[in-house]
C-alpha cells in the first residue's frame, strides 16, 4: 500500500514538473527560456548516460563524443542544405548512432572503471579534431550565426526563444517516452539482466556483445539528436560546449537522480546543469570545486541516487528475530526470455 502511495506521488510530481515546463515559456523571459532549452538538450544526453551507465552498466565518460557529432552534423547541414527542424534531428541522431558505432569494438568488450578510461579517451579525442579541423567546424571559434530552423515543411521558422524552447520540450518528452518505452520490451529485461548477472545471461544462450553494441548505438542515437536541439538553442557551437567538465557534470546528475531511473537521471542532470550556471554568477571560478565536492558526497550518501534513497531509509517490515528471507531471484526468468 506504501508503495502504491509513493508511487502515484511520484507520478503526481511528474505531472506537475511536466505542466510547468510548458507553462515556462509564458512565465520568463526570453533569456531564461533559452537557458531553459540548453538545459533540455543537456538532460537529454543524461537520459543516453543513465541508459548505458544504469540500464546496461557500462559507465560512460564519453557520450559528449556522439552530442558533439550530432551539433555539428546538424549545424552544417543547416547552413548549407536544410533547415527543417525533423530532417536536422534524423541526421543527428544518425551521425552520433554512426560515431558509436565505430567506437563499439573499444567500449563494448570493457568493464568498469576501463570504459570509463575509454571513453573518457573518445570523448577528449573528439574534442581535439573539432579544434583543429577548421574548415569544417570553425575550430576553437565554434560555428555562429547558424539558421534558425522550421519543425516541418511549410512551418514557420522558430524566430523566437519561446518557440525554440517549445520545440526543444516536445521532442525531449518524445524522446524520453520512447526509451521507457523501450526499458519495457524484451530488449530492456535483456539489458537488465545483463548488467545484474552477465554470466548466467550468457550461459543462457544470449548474445550479450550485440546487446551491448545495441544499447551503445542508441545511446549515441540519443544524444545525436539532443546535440541538434543544442544547436536550435543556442544557433552557435562551439568545441567548449562538449569538453569534459559537461561528461563529469552529467554523469554527476546521473548519480544524483538514481543510475537505474531514466526519469530520475533527466531531472538529476537537469538541476545539476542549473546548478552550475547558478554557481557560475554567484561564485565565479570556484562552480567547479562545488560541483565535485557535491559529486564526492552523492557518491558517499546517496550511491543509489535520490531516487531510491527512500528504501534504503525505509524501516524493515520483518522483526528481527524471523529467520533471513532466502536470496532474491532476480535472474530466474533470463532462459525464459528466450524467443
């Protein structure tokens, strides 16, 4: 009954931090609409982190590499091709599921702390050649003056930051609504079991690789196509945008808002990005020493995250003299998964 309570007091909070971001445009200004538009791009990227790091357990330090792939990808060809908001997003997604792709044979057959060494590389390499090849992505000047886009063909341009931030909010929430829908199928209990018992998911007969592989290219698919709404945010880019201080500070909100909660890692990644840009004006040169010195305590007190601090807070229901209940199963229905 407690649960069924928290429950629906989780989904209420839902509801209304979802009716709010709607309402936001009409309530700020324009600058903070913006800002709030960046801040969706980023949590965005933080769902693909929480995916790969919560759901399939392979902790990433490097998902700035496919949203940089993506910006870019979609910067160039709205300056030169298009500028159709859907078009742009498809291209997106597609050049950061194509970067994770190649990227596949180093991640995928790491573990631990390894992927994220490795991927910490990839995205630090990435931001290198985007400082160098000039021609392309202007270099450590960044791309400015970029197109505003149209949603659809026929549509107005989104000329104003009220629209580009309703724009923005629209696709996030399409987005988010599909990888949970996503975590429901047989795929997401696959990757599940995975990440818990990875032996016995082999022993099973299941090719755990391709699962991997799959979960590592949507994941780069995912922030592809938060790297093209990064661009309708802002209309510039540039090689800051995707150093390694946005890999910590989402991987930060990871944590904070639970690994293994799709939901939680958005809202986490989103309050620790308005959190830095708050520090930024309040404490100029120090943010970043409050920023880890929160991600050590995150680590220390709450290594489940905000989401699920409640049951490890939460009183035994059993008296303690009743007998140990027998180990959970958690893994019992892995050969049933089976086609």
């Amino acid at each position: 009954m407690r649960d069924e309570v928290i429950r629906r007091g989780r989904g209420a909070v839902g509801a209304l931090v979802l009716a709010g971001l709607v309402v936001a445009p009409w309530v700020v200004d324009d600058y903070t609409a913006a800002i709030l538009a960046r801040t969706l791009a980023l949590a965005l990227v933080g769902v693909s982190v929480a995916l790969l790091t919560g759901v399939a357990g392979m902790p990433t330090l490097g998902q700035t590499a496919p949203y940089a792939a993506g910006a870019y990808a979609c910067a160039v060809l709205g300056s030169q091709i298009s500028d159709v908001g859907v078009v742009q997003l498809a291209v997106a997604a597609v050049a950061g599921a194509v970067l994770a792709a190649l990227t596949v044979p180093l991640v995928v057959p790491a573990r631990g702390v390894i992927v994220l060494m490795i991927t910490l590389a990839i995205g630090e390499l990435v931001v290198t050649v985007l400082g160098r090849w000039r021609s392309v992505t202007g270099g450590t000047d960044g791309l400015a003056g970029i197109a505003p886009v149209r949603p659809f063909w026929g549509l107005p341009v989104l000329a104003t930051d009220q629209a580009r931030y309703l724009y923005t909010l629209i696709v996030v929430a399409t987005l988010v609504g599909a990888v949970l829908l996503l975590l429901r199928t047989r795929a997401g209990l696959l990757l599940r079991a995975g990440r818990d018992d990875e032996t016995r998911l082999r022993a099973s007969g299941h090719r755990v690789p391709l699962q991997l592989s799959g979960a590592h290219v949507a994941a780069g698919a995912i922030a592809g196509a938060a790297g093209s709404l990064l661009v309708v945010a802002q209309q510039y880019i540039s090689p800051a945008d995707f150093g390694f201080d946005t890999s910590a500070l989402l991987l930060l909100g990871v944590v904070i808002g639970g690994t293994a909660s799709v939901g939680g890692a958005l809202v986490g990644a989103a309050l620790v990005i308005a959190v830095r840009d708050w520090l930024f004006g309040v404490l100029p040169g120090h943010a970043p020493l409050v920023l880890g010195a929160l991600f050590v305590a995150t680590v220390y007190l709450l290594p489940t995250g905000v989401n699920r601090a409640r049951g490890r807070l939460r009183p035994p229901s059993a008296p303690a003299s009743q007998p140990d209940p027998p180990p959970a199963r958690d893994h019992a229905t892995v050969p049933e998964l089976r086609a």
